[in-house]
C-alpha cells in the first residue's frame, strides 16, 4: 500500500495535509493513504485524487479513518484539526 506521512513539526514527508494529498500520482489505481501524525492542522483542503485514505493517528502507530475517496470525487473541505 503506498502513502505518505504528514507531520505538523516536519518529521514526516510533508508537513501539511494538503501537500500530501497533491503528491498523490494522478493515475493512482489503489488505495494509498495519508497519515496525519498527532498536530494541529488548519487548512482548506481540496482532494481530487482517486482512492486517497486520510487516516488520523491517535497515539504512535494507531490509527482511525477519516475519510476514503473512491472515485472522481471533486470536492472542498475546511479543516481544523487539533489531532492530538
């Protein structure tokens, strides 16, 4: 399963969600997921990826699903996490 990690103080591979929702490739086939490491993200988010996964850690190496785009969804978010 491909993916990337997000972490708001810089250790993982973006620092921000959306960053990481843009690096998807565009002929994405499969799932591939986004973990978000515990932070605080304020962002507008705009997901027009296919089969992204958003997943929120919720302590080290636990994690729930937020949301799963399966499609040609097209679609804005406003998003205010403290996931911590």
């Amino acid at each position: 399963m491909n993916g990337y990690l997000v972490a708001a103080e810089g250790s993982g591979d973006f620092a921000t969600i959306q960053a990481a929702i843009d690096a998807i490739p565009d002929q994405n086939s499969g799932m591939f997921v986004v973990r978000i490491r515990p932070g605080v993200y304020v962002e507008k988010l705009h997901i027009e990826k296919p089969w992204a996964t958003i997943l929120n850690e919720q302590q080290a190496g636990e994690y729930s699903l937020s949301r799963v785009l399966s499609g040609e969804d097209d679609w804005a978010l406003f998003v205010k996490l403290n996931n911590s």
